[in-house]
C-alpha cells in the first residue's frame, strides 16, 4: 500500500503509472476475431478484457520467442 504524505502526490503517482500503461487499436484478421469473441462470450468478457488478460500473462523466452500458458479468462 502506498502513503501519500503531500498534496498532489496521488495525482503524480497516477501519472507515473499511466506512463507505463499501453493503449492500442487492434485489428485481428476473421479467424483470430471469431477465437477470441467466443472466449469473451463463454467468459462473459468483453473482447478487450480477454485481450488484456492475454498480454498480462505472456512470457518472453532468452530466445525471443512469445509465448503464453493455458488459462481461463476470468472477471
């Protein structure tokens, strides 16, 4: 938990975070589209939910290569 000791600290503290945060406009192809609508639908997630989820579990191997382990999306 963080303390905030002076005025303003929590808004510079936000500002921080948001510099690290990533907003991004996706355009899958049909088939990657219709995966990922059906995850969203059975989880009950929106699209972007799922999306998130799946970035915030991906590992990067020492060779470069991308990969994510199996999981259920989830509220």
């Amino acid at each position: 938990m963080m303390v905030l000791s002076r005025p303003g600290a929590a808004f510079e503290a936000r500002r921080r975070e948001e510099a690290d945060e990533l907003r991004a406009e996706l355009w899958l192809s049909a088939a990657p589209s219709r995966l990922i609508r059906a995850v969203a639908g059975r989880a009950g997630l929106m699209r972007a939910q799922v999306l998130a989820q799946l970035a915030e579990r991906v590992v990067v191997g020492e060779d470069g290569t991308v990969s994510v382990a199996p999981f259920t999306p989830s509220r």
